[in-house]
C-alpha cells in the first residue's frame, strides 16, 4: 500500500533532532592535520576514508578558518558514546537519560552510535 508508507517514513524522519545535527555536535580532537580538516582522513583515527564509508561531521569553523571534518563509523560511534556519556552521568547529567537515553538529544545520540555498528 504505497499511500501508506510514504507519510509514515516521513513523519519518522521529522520526529526528534536530525542526525546531521547531532554529527555537526561530536567533538572534534584539538589537533587536526590539514587532511582532517579537508575530510579526506578519519578526524579521529586517520584512516583514509571511503565516500561510502565516510560519516560527514558538518563544515566548522576553527580558528576562523573553515574545516569539513570526516570520521569512518566505528570513531563516530565511540565519540557519541562519550557525549552520551557526559550527557547522562555526572552531577549535570539529563535526569531523563540516567538508565536509558530517552530524551530527544539522547535517542540521537543513541542512533549515531548504533549507525557504525551495522
Ligand atoms: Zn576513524
Ligand atoms: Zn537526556
């Protein structure tokens, strides 16, 4: 039933914050090599990168100068996991993502995680 799925998926896509969005919050390592900055090697680890494989963290702007980092999915993983982490531990932690993450940022946390482990 075609008339069915189409406004269903959309309505998925709307609901919560935007993957992009979060991607463009991950931090990025003090460091970065010009290649990282021109996304042609993984941001965290240096790995060259694949179109396919390449997670685009969104154009920044350091030190007045703007870079277009990129990760492979396992790093992006790991460094959502530790937002996540900040996001629900600690004395400043999300009240509603202590067991779980369940509020907006955290279930987009958790879908970024879940991305690189496909
Ligand atoms: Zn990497
Ligand atoms: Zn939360």
């Amino acid at each position: 039933m075609p008339h069915d799925t189409a406004p269903r998926s959309a309505r998925t896509v709307a609901v919560g914050i935007p993957t992009p969005e979060v991607l463009a919050l991950l931090p990025l390592p003090v460091e970065m090599t010009d290649l990282q900055q021109q996304g042609r090697i993984c941001v965290y680890g240096r790995k060259a990168l694949s179109t396919e494989a390449a997670v685009d963290l969104g154009e920044r702007r350091r030190d007045g100068v703007l870079v277009f980092p990129r990760a492979c999915q396992p790093c992006v993983s790991r460094a959502a996991m530790s937002v996540l982490l900040d996001h629900s531990s600690g004395p400043d932690a999300c009240t509603e993502c202590k067991r779980e993450p369940i509020c907006e940022f955290g279930r987009a946390l958790n879908r970024v995680i879940r991305m690189g482990q496909r």
